[in-house]
C-alpha cells in the first residue's frame, strides 16, 4: 500500500481530501531545502520530525524554531503575480535518528549526494518496514 504525498498548493488541490491520518514524514538534513519542506508539509497537517546529525545543525535549528512563534517562514516569489507563504515547526528535531527514524512513515533525503551513503547507514537499523525514503541530492 503506497501512500502519495502531494505538495502542490494550487486552488484545485486545496480541495483534495488527504489520508487520515496524515503520514509522519521526517527531513534528513538541516540546510535549504529542509527549510523549505519542515514548514510546507507542517502548514499542510502533516507531522514532521527532523533527523540533523551533522555537526550542531540539530541545535541550532531546535534554537531557531523555538524563537519563532510560527516556525519556520517561506515566501514563495518564484511567480511575482501569486507570492505564496507558509510557516510551520517540526514536532521533534533530533541529532540521533533512534528519536524520529522509527516514527517515520516517510522519509526525505534534503542532503548533498556525497553524504547519502553515511547517513543511509546511520538510519538503517532504526527504519520500520515499508517507509518510503524520497532522496533529494544537493551539491552541497
């Protein structure tokens, strides 16, 4: 049974109806594109966790978080006529991945392709049957 994630926020697809409940999806990764993903899938219901186990990423974004009453902020200007924006906070970030891994019904890889293999065979063992992993290599 595969569950679809859909991230558009087009008129047509507020009236969408998702599964009930929503899936817990994880970021893997604490730069840009994790950014973006924590507060879009948060505004739209789902529960998000973070897995940051690089350096003091899982802190400093913990510090970042809990200093902004809505989380994190995006404005999307990439059309200059329809200028979206969305907040939103994870409910747990993490620096271990036996924290938030286990919860996981979906997980997305925001991380640069060079650390994929490490931070595969750090959330392994913690991975429960059936979790959909998404990668999304950046340069970094």
């Amino acid at each position: 049974h595969q569950q679809i994630i859909r991230v558009d926020m087009s008129e047509e697809d507020k009236s969408y109806s998702y599964p009930t409940p929503f899936p817990v999806l994880c970021v893997v990764g604490a730069g840009n594109a994790s950014h973006v993903f924590i507060p879009l899938f948060a505004s739209q219901g789902y529960t998000v966790d973070v897995y940051a186990g690089y350096g003091d990423e899982a802190e400093r974004l913990l510090k970042a978080t809990e200093t902004q009453p809505t989380g994190i902020h995006v404005c999307d200007r990439r059309n200059p006529g329809k200028k979206r924006e969305f907040s939103g906070k994870p409910r747990m970030i993490s620096k271990n991945p036996q924290d938030v891994i286990p919860k996981a019904d979906a997980i997305i890889m925001a991380l640069p392709s060079f650390a994929f293999r490490s931070v595969f065979e750090e959330i392994k063992p913690h991975l429960k049957p059936h979790t959909i992993i998404y990668g999304m290599p950046g340069q970094g």
